[in-house]
C-alpha cells in the first residue's frame, strides 16, 4: 500500500485550470498573441509563469517587464470569484483520512494562489502545512524535487503522486514515483505516453490505490 499520497493543486484539488487560461487567454490577445482556449491549455497547462512568459514571448506576445504580477492579479481576482473542487475530492480525502494515508500538495503555483483556490473550499486548513510550491523551492516541475522533498518529509518509501500536465507526470516519473494520471479534459493519451496510469474519475483513486 501506498504510505504518502501527492497530489497537484490546478486541474486536481480545484478546477480552476480552464478558468485560469481563459484569464491568460485574454491577457496574451492584448499583447499580441491570439491563441484559442485549447491552444493556452496545451500549451501552458503545468508550467511556471516564468516559462509561461517565455513561451509566449517565443510565440510573438509583446510582454511588459512586470507581465508576471499582472496575469497573476488578473488570475487571482478571477478565482476569488469562485473555482470548484474536482468532483468527488472531498470524498478521496476523507477516504485517505479513514485510511491513516497522509497526503500533500505540491504545485508549480505560489502559496497565495493555493490559499485563494483551496481556502473557498475548506481544504485550506487540511494542506496549509503540507503544501510544496516551486515558488517556495525555487524550481519546479519537471523538476522532481518538490516530490522528493515531499517524500522526504514524510518518511515516504511508496509515494504515489497525482496529475494532470505533462510536467507533472514527468516529475513524478523522474522521482521515480508511480503516477496517476487525471485526465479531465481529453483522452489522457500525451499522459499515458510520459508513463502515468490514466484515469477520468476521482471515484476510480480508492481501487487503483487498493484501499
């Protein structure tokens, strides 16, 4: 059985991926950068900002030096307007709980985010003192050392990690971790690919866990 369970914040806790793009996607056509909603999504899903900014700048968006805080404030003020949980986490959760299988968050988001994300939905208090952001570590997925460190943490020797984007699988691959892949949107195919176990149903986690 698995002794620590990871998971990702966007697209895993909260669903607050598409509406995360559709505020970049209005941000970037200001500058220049035309893109449809899939196209962000494919695009972008499970980077940094950082990298967010220099992919577009690659892809012709005229960016200002402080493009950074202002796609993070647009992005904030949207998601304090509400983003629901991904269905049936609460339930996962409480199955972990029952279970006495500690979890965590580890995510390319900052802190703040998370806190604005996790916080309307009541899991702030359950993550707020095992969250890992590569804001905090100073590198991030593909990186694996958020789910090192996390793993570290916890004494962990069977972490299993959970998520959505490719960075994040291949994270999770490269730390050497087994990972569930949450395909929400598509068929999960770029996720099978890296090496992720793919799955559409946080109903399905408690089976593939063997709990």
């Amino acid at each position: 059985m698995h002794d620590l369970v990871i998971f990702d914040c966007d697209g895993v806790l909260v669903d607050s991926e598409v509406v995360s793009n559709q505020v970049l996607v209005s941000n970037l056509a200001r500058y220049g950068l035309n893109l449809t909603l899939q196209e962000c999504m494919s695009l972008f899903v499970g980077g940094t900002m950082v990298g967010v900014r220099d992919k577009a700048r690659d892809l012709g968006a005229v960016l200002p030096d402080n493009w950074i805080d202002e796609v993070y404030a647009e992005t904030y003020d949207r998601l304090r307007l509400g983003v629901p949980l991904v269905a049936g986490v609460s339930q996962l959760l409480d199955r972990l709980d029952q279970q006495d299988i500690p979890y965590c968050v580890a995510s390319n988001g900052s802190p703040d985010k998370m806190q604005i994300t996790l916080g309307q939905n009541g899991l702030w208090d359950r993550f707020k003192d095992v969250m890992y952001s590569a804001h905090v570590l100073g590198t991030g997925k593909p990186d694996p050392a958020m789910f090192l460190k996390a793993a570290e943490h916890f004494g962990s020797a069977r972490p299993v990690v959970i998520e959505d984007s490719e960075n994040g699988v291949t994270a999770a691959i490269r730390a050497q971790m087994r990972c569930l892949g949450f395909a929400a949107h598509d068929d999960g195919a770029r996720l099978a690919a890296l090496g992720a176990e793919v799955f559409g149903d946080m109903a399905e986690v408690p089976a593939l866990l063997g709990i």
